[in-house]
C-alpha cells in the first residue's frame, strides 16, 4: 500500500469514528434533553386541558386536504376509541399524528356531503405523539424509581 492509501484509509476509518462518536453523544446525552422537552410539552397540554374546559383533545390520524386557508383532517376524540371524525382547522398546518386541544362546533360539511364536520374555530395547542409517549414513559420511570425507595421491601423487577 501507498501512503497516499493509508491516508484515505485512516481518514474513512476517522470519518466512521466520529459517526459513531455522534450517535452516541446523542444517544447519551441529547436523548434524555429531547425526552425531558417532550414530556414537558405534554404535562403542558395537560395544563391547557384544565384551563380550558370547552376544549376538546383529538388526535389527527389522516390528513385529506392542505388548503392556504387550513387543513381538513380525520381526527379521533380523546375517550372515544375507533370514533372518527371529519374536522376542518381553519388556518392550521396539522400534520398526521399530533394531538390538539380544540375548540369548535360540528356543521354539515359540502364537499363530502358529510353531515358532521367539526369546524375548528381555536386551536389551543398542538403536540406531538411523541409528546404523550415520553410522558407516559416518565411517568412509568418516576413510579419505578418510588417503588424502588429504601423502604421498600419488594424485590427488584428486571
């Protein structure tokens, strides 16, 4: 081998190092920051919830339409399971799998002839899927951590 391929080897074999080197910087370390802001945004939407009680929770599962004037999206309520709905968010960009705090009012929609479209008059908030799962992971991971306090005499789960 020249030197010249030396060179090219060790510098690929540099450039796999700091991938890797990367991933698990955020792995380790930008991870549990991400997790933390997400669970956060949640326990804020829950707040939200409480603040606003003619709000109503939906999930967007399909999004049909991008308008300029909004998005017209399936969306499944919060406490109804396999419940879908059409919903119109007037002068929203939502995308598939966000959760949003809305408030509104059902209508006969035109297009599809769909005789219970919710308008959408206010969105209170938006968050991620993500958002609700890092909450609910914490949640298990702080409930863990008190089943595991020194006065418990349970023995450890794996």
């Amino acid at each position: 081998m020249t030197s010249k391929n030396n060179r090219s080897v060790a510098g690929g074999l540099g450039y796999l190092l700091g991938m890797a080197a990367g991933a698990l910087f955020r792995k380790i370390v930008r991870r549990p920051q991400r997790e933390a802001a997400l669970a956060a945004s949640w326990e804020a939407m829950r707040v939200s919830i409480r603040q606003n009680p003619s709000a109503r929770l939906c999930f967007v599962t399909q999004v049909h339409q991008r308008a300029t004037t909004g998005t017209k999206a399936f969306v499944r309520w919060s406490g109804k399971p396999g419940n879908r709905h059409d919903a119109w968010f007037r002068g929203s960009r939502l995308s598939v799998g966000t959760y949003a705090l809305v408030e509104g009012f059902y209508r006969y929609g035109p297009h599809r002839h769909e005789p219970q479209l919710f308008d959408v008059t206010r969105v209170v908030r938006v968050v991620p899927e993500s958002a609700y799962k890092a909450w609910q992971r914490r949640r298990q991971h702080l409930a863990e951590q008190r089943l595991a306090s020194p006065g418990d005499t349970r023995p450890p789960t794996r």
